[in-house]
C-alpha cells in the first residue's frame, strides 16, 4: 500500500500499527524520514486462524499535520481443502524396473 508524502517537508514516521485479528504490518519502521514528493510501501498481509468475516485498521503515525493516517480493513477467512490419496500394492516378484502413476 503506497504511503505518499504530498507536502513540502520531510515526515518523520513516529510508529505504525494494525489492529484486527490476522493482520499485520511492515515496510515502514519507525524513525523513517520520507521526503516530499516521496512514498514508501506499506506492507500489510492478512492471515486468518479461522474463517468468516474481520474487520481492523492500519494507522502510522508521524509529524505530520494530519497524523496518524489510517485506513480501515477487512477480509474473510476461509476453509482450506486438502485432497490427497493413499496407494499402497503388493510389489511384485518379478523382475520389475519400476511403477509409473
């Protein structure tokens, strides 16, 4: 997620934070100095522990006037499906090189 600086001085980054279950944050630490006219990416990812519907919020926090920007958040969860198959068979006694599936 793209966080621009639209203004005429640097912007101290102070903090970043997430809020909501599954969410997370990285790419802009604090202590970052983002020039004008400059953006740094924000990274959010998004791993639910089970499934349905979570809402949250990103905010950073910083020196500028208009801190912390925040955007809200959401996602859903869902199930994982697995397939797979057991094959088992009496090797044979003869002379074979292998089996092909």
């Amino acid at each position: 997620m793209p966080l621009p600086n639209t203004g005429q001085v640097d912007v101290g980054i102070t903090n970043d934070s997430v809020a909501g279950p599954g969410f997370q944050v990285s790419g802009v630490p604090a202590g970052m100095i983002l020039p004008p006219g400059q953006t740094a990416t924000l990274r959010l990812t998004f791993s639910p522990s089970s499934t349905g519907s979570v809402s949250g919020s990103v905010s950073v926090a910083s020196d500028a006037a208009d801190s912390p920007w925040v955007v809200s958040l959401s996602g859903t969860g869902v199930a994982l499906s697995f397939y797979g198959v057991i094959l088992s068979w009496t090797p044979s006694t003869s002379d074979v090189t292998g089996y092909r599936l």
